[in-house]
C-alpha cells in the first residue's frame, strides 16, 4: 500500500484529518495508520460555525500532541495541484475557485482558517482531490472547446476524488497480491458525490467529473452531465435564472429529483421500490444505467479490466445498486456479484471470477495523513 506508515509516523504524534464533504464532517484523529478518534456529521457544514465545531472536537484533545492537521481540499485548481502547505497567499487564491465547487470549498476553506487560528504551531497541510488527476492525458483532460477559451480560464478535466481513488486502488493491490504498478483498474467512487475512474499502474487515465464536481453521473443531490444546450435553451428563453439553475443542479437534482423530491438516499430508494414506489424505481434505474456507462466508458481507457472497484458509501454499503451496475456489463466479462455487503475490504464477486468485483471501504481520513505524513517528511529532508 505505497510506503507503510510506520516508516513515516513518529507514534507519539497525531495527524488531525479535516473533511468537509458535500454533506457530510469528518474530523478525525490518525496516529500509526490508525484512527484514535473521530466526529463524523452526516450534514453539510455551515461555514459561520465551522470554528465552532473545530473547537467543540479539539476541545477533547489538548492533552495529545498534533503534529500536524490535513485539510481535504476538492478543488485545487491550478493554484494547488499536489500536496503542499498551507501559507496565506494560497489560502486567499483558493477562495477565487469557490463557484468552481461550491458545495465544498467555502465550509473546507472556514474550517482551515478555523484550524490555523487554534492550532496555528502545527503545519496545515493542503491534499486537493484533483491532485491525483493532474496528469491525466490530454485526450482525457482537453474539452473540444475553442483554445482562447481553454486558455485564457483554465478550463480543462480536472476530476475529483482522488484521495479516495488513491487509497482504494493501493488497498485492491494490497487485497489481489500484486503491484499496483501492474494493475488496469476501473473505480467507482459512489455516495453523495459520485464518479468513475480508470486507473493504470496507479495513474488516473480517465474520469468522470470535469471542470467541476457537478459534471458526470447522477449523484444523491446533484444532476451529473446534462445537455448544454437544454441549460442554454433554460436560461435564454427566461425559464430560469442563473441562480435557480445553480440550485436547481446542485440541490435538488441526481437521484433526489429523478424520485420526485422523496430522497437522494439509496437505502431509502431501494426500500421504497421494494414497496412499489415508481419514482424510486425509476430513480434507480436511471443511476444504475448512467454508473454502468461510465464504467463501459472508463475501461476503454485501459489495455484490460483487471478489477472492478466499488467505493463511497453507496458503493462500499448497497449491495443492490452494485448488482444492477454490474448485470449491465457482462460485456467486459463483469458477472453480477455473488455476495452481499461485507464487514471488511474483499471481493464480492465469485471465486475465479474474470474480472473480480471488489469493495473497498473509503478511508479518506488514512490517505489525508499519508498524504501529510510524505509532505513533512519531504519539509524536513
């Protein structure tokens, strides 16, 4: 699983990982690979009490040494496009991406200045999620879009989730027995923010999300790739404005709008097409459809599927919606999984299977301090 972390901890000291999702708070402390303790919210952050809530969990811990904190950053950009720490130049220019993820970045950026304010001895180290896509190919990373324009706004591929791509594709080199180096993987990262991404040897090839995390599959809340010119034809004709739009694909789109407004949850979806809710139904069968293709998509990227990885808390805990996906792609030689949900990261798939599916459950909080671990490491050389 790339280098271990008992090569990079020092074990009296922690690594506070700081992950501000879409809607959801993690807060966690990680020492020698292993969470000590942790605050999770299953609601989306308002940045006005971000502090706050950083000082409620820290509260608990003054009495333990924090090396260092890891901030989970969704969209880097250009101005952050690897691992790096923080300073107040690259804090201001991370403010100027805020409506390229306007989910994620204004509670992420609130809780890092909350974090440098009360524990300003430590180091705050930037992990972009786009920092495992920066060198995606350009027949993967280029939009068929005029060069001025590509040129003068910086619009190209820029993909997300990677902290959860990387570690789930070192931890299905770990589980299979090979090299990661040796291994053409399609990942499916599927939650409240959901993606595809075709990895080889351990480098991002092809994605799903775009310029923005709005783009690609139907997410809990968010719509995914529509046509443009249906959003044109919205706005120019005066049926929306840009406001209600924004909204609109942020908010009440994806598997909440395809079910009539009755959730954007898969457990509670599944749970009422089993009670014969057309809405929900029809909810699952397009997400279903939509995460097959991309998957299809995906694997052209790649010389062969050694893998199909199943990630996200949609991914790792609905053994219904990776059914369906997987039913719809006995074209790539992907056989329906022949178990359940499972307590631990394996396969679900039947032994011999051609093209083993497996579940890997995601652990952004280990990846953030690896990630921080390898950055200080490097300060200090």
């Amino acid at each position: 699983m790339g280098q271990a972390f008992d090569e990079l901890v020092v074990e009296s000291e922690a690594i506070l990982t700081v992950n501000a999702g879409s809607s959801s708070l993690r807060l966690d402390l990680v020492q020698g690979g292993c969470v000590l303790d942790g605050a999770h919210a299953e609601r989306a952050v308002d940045p006005r009490s971000a502090g706050e809530e950083l000082a409620a969990f820290l509260g608990g811990h003054f009495d333990r040494d924090i090396r260092a904190v890891a901030h989970r950053v969704v969209h880097g950009g250009e101005v952050v496009r690897a691992p790096a720490v923080a300073d107040d130049e690259t804090a201001a220019a991370l403010r100027g991406l805020t409506s390229l993820a306007p989910l994620h970045l204004p509670p992420a950026l609130a809780l890092l200045d909350a974090a440098r304010e009360q524990l300003p001895a430590v180091p705050h180290v930037l992990c972009p999620d786009t920092a495992f896509h920066a060198g995606l190919p350009d027949r993967a990373a280029v939009y068929a879009l005029p060069r001025e324009w590509r040129e003068r706004h910086g619009l190209r591929r820029y993909g997300f989730h990677g902290l959860s791509y990387a570690w789930a594709a070192d931890r299905v080199a770990e589980l299979l027995g090979r090299p990661l180096a040796e291994l053409e993987l399609v990942l499916a990262h599927l939650g409240g923010g959901c993606s595809v991404c075709a990895v080889s040897g351990g480098r991002s090839l092809d994605t799903s999300m775009g310029f923005t995390p709005l783009d690609g599959l139907p997410m809990s809340k968010r719509s995914g790739s529509v046509d443009p010119g249906m959003l044109m034809w919205l706005l120019s004709e005066g049926h929306l404005s840009v406001a209600e739009l924004s909204e609109g694909l942020e908010r009440r789109s994806g598997l909440l709008g395809l079910s009539g407004g009755r959730s954007g949850d898969t457990r509670e979806l599944v749970a009422a097409e089993r009670d014969g809710d057309e809405a929900a139904a029809l909810a699952l069968r397009v997400f279903a459809h939509r995460v097959s293709r991309e998957i299809a998509a995906a694997a052209t990227s790649l010389e062969r599927v050694d893998a199909l990885v199943f990630t996200g808390e949609i991914g790792w805990n609905q053994p219904e919606v990776r059914e369906a996906v997987c039913r719809r792609l006995g074209l790539l030689g992907v056989e329906p999984p022949a178990l359940g949900n499972r307590h631990d990261d394996g396969p679900v798939s039947a032994p011999g299977a051609a093209v083993p599916v497996l579940v890997v459950q995601v652990r952004e909080e280990l990846q953030l301090a690896r990630e921080c671990l390898r950055i200080l490491a490097e300060e200090e050389a």
